[in-house]
C-alpha cells in the first residue's frame, strides 16, 4: 500500500488566482501487486492510485498491469495501463494523461549446437495508444530478429511501422521551425539495426543506424556510435558520437545536426569515485559539463558534490551553473 502527501502550510485562502496554480494539497493513495512463480516462469504486477486534490482537476485515477511468462525460448508478454484527464501527482512526474495503452508482445528463441550463436530468433512487439474515447491516438508494431553470440556481443534488427496523431503542434525537427498542427495524422515504415560488442572487453564499442520515413512523408537517416576503454581498475573513458539527417517537405527542407559527448570514470580507492561527462548538442545550441565526486566514508553512506555548467550558444539565453551538495546516512 502506497500514501504520498504533499501539504502547503500557511497557504493564501483569500487569493482565489493562487488556487488555480498552487494547489493547497495533493494526496495519492493506491495498492500495489507483485507475482512472481516458484519457478519464475510467471511474472507480473498489477496497481491503482487515486489522487485528491481540492479541484476536480486533480482528482482522478491512475492504473496499470502486466503478465509476463518467460522461458528459455518463449517470451510473451502483455500490458496495459490507464492514466485519467484529472490525475495528478505533484510528488513525482507524469509524462502524459488522458490515455489508454495496449502493449503485446511474443518471441521465440533458437539454440544451435555448435555454434559461435548461443541464441537467436524472431519477437514481435506492439503498443497503441488510444484517449478516453477510445479513439486512437499512437501506434508502433515491430518485428526483430536478434542475434546473441557465445561472447555474449549482439546484433538486432528491428523493422517498424509507426503512426502518430499529434495532440498539440509539433515542430518535427526540434530546431525551432515551423510547427505541424494538432490533430494531423502522420505514418511511416522505417529499419533499425544495432549492434553491442562483447561488454567485457577492455575496449567496447556499439553501432546504431535509422533509416525510413519521418513526418509529413519525409524521411529520416541516424546513426549513432559509442566507444568505450577501460584501464583497470582505475579510469573509464568513453565517448559518443550520433548524426540525424532529416528531410521534409517546405517549410522544414533539409535538416541535420550531430550530438557529441565524452565522459570519464576515475576511481581512486574503493571509497573515492569522480566522473566527468560533456556534451555538446548542435539541435540545441548546448554545451554541457557535469562532474560529480562521491566518498563512500560509510557503507551505504555516500557524500556527493555534483558541479554542473550548461553553455547555450544563443547570445540571448547565456550560460548557468550549480555547485550541489549531497549527504547521504545509512541507520543501521
């Protein structure tokens, strides 16, 4: 069972254009539900919440479960959830109400005997989206083939087909462009491969590539790229690297940018740990450095400062940074 309260002491009764943006108290109570078999074969979970709240907009329900069975060649599973108009979660983060999502999904496994494949075989997967009408909103149907080999490196191929009617404008490159209107409806097939190397390597590395159709019957090519190195057992370098290439219709044209990043692991004793990651995204103009040092002085008790400094390149945004400070104590 599950209660969260969020309550505002000294709360301005007599200011009514207050109400309608601070809420005096958001209160979810709900039950949760776990299952899994003796023998694992069966797992699946199951919940409800309801929120109050002083207005109707707040007062509403949020409700989800899955069954999964999963054995050493069979894979099938089925979800859904449910998120009402008026839910509302003040403590926590709701990415998107007023719908109702269907999820299946099935796959099979084949393992050959002498071979540097351990497993492989095909899975289909599917969710729709729908409002509270029933009228549907998304879909996504994919069918992979994956392929696992005995160093346990893999390769996946993913054929997709996919719809979206978009609820609000959207512009379709995220650079700032025009913006498609709410209520278009937008369609495209489309390929993914990926591929991971065997992850105990001193040196890893993973290719990810996108190719098929985009909004308003466009197309849209991506290909990503991670590098990794590890000099054991002190630092982790890694770094990554991924470029889109997008082509609409006027007004949009011809769109492409690249996302850069970098990042450092250092661990200096089995108690002092630091990191580093910076990042650059031409889509959003933004350099980004983040750098944390945590002391585990304790076990299960760590202390962290965490710097953080975003750069936009836009002459009229600038540039901010924090300085954070966190203590954490295990009661034992």
């Amino acid at each position: 069972m599950m209660f969260v309260n969020k309550q505002s002491f000294n709360y301005p009764e007599d200011t009514e254009e207050y109400h309608s943006t601070f809420l005096k108290y958001n209160r979810n109570i709900g039950l949760e539900y776990n299952l899994a078999s003796y023998n694992n074969l069966w797992t699946g979970k199951a919940f409800i919440l309801k929120s109050f709240s002083p207005e109707e907009s707040g007062k509403g329900i949020s409700q989800a479960a899955h069954i999964e069975y999963k054995s050493k060649s069979w894979n099938w599973k089925v979800q859904e959830e449910y998120v009402s108009e008026q839910f509302s979660a003040e403590v926590g983060f709701i990415p998107r109400k007023g719908y109702i999502r269907l999820s299946p999904s099935a796959g099979y496994l084949f393992f050959p005997k002498k071979s540097k494949i351990q497993s492989h075989g095909p899975k289909i997967y599917s969710s729709y989206f729908f409002n509270e009408k029933m009228e549907k909103t998304d879909h996504v149907n994919v069918l992979q083939y994956s392929i696992n080999y005995e160093n346990r490196s893999s390769l996946k191929m993913n054929v997709f087909n996919e719809y979206v009617k978009l609820l609000e404008p959207f512009d379709p490159t995220g650079t700032g462009k025009d913006s498609l209107a709410a209520g278009t409806e937008h369609h495209w097939n489309g390929l993914i491969i990926n591929y991971l190397s065997k992850p105990q390597s001193m040196f890893t590395y993973s290719v990810k590539s996108r190719v098929g159709g985009y909004y308003e019957g466009g197309s849209r090519f991506f290909i990503s790229n991670e590098l990794g190195y590890r000099f054991q057992p002190y630092v982790s370098l890694s770094s990554n690297i991924s470029y889109n290439y997008i082509s609409l219709p006027d007004p949009w044209n011809l769109t492409d940018f690249w996302l850069i990043g970098s990042k450092i692991d250092i661990t200096f004793t089995n108690k002092i740990f630091f990191s580093t990651l910076f990042q650059y995204n031409e889509q959003t103009q933004n350099f980004n450095l983040n750098s944390r040092f945590q002391w585990r002085y304790l076990p299960a008790s760590d202390l962290f400062i965490v710097y953080t400094n975003n750069h936009l390149l836009n002459e009229n945004t600038g540039k901010s940074w924090s300085l954070t400070l966190k203590l954490t104590y295990w009661f034992n």
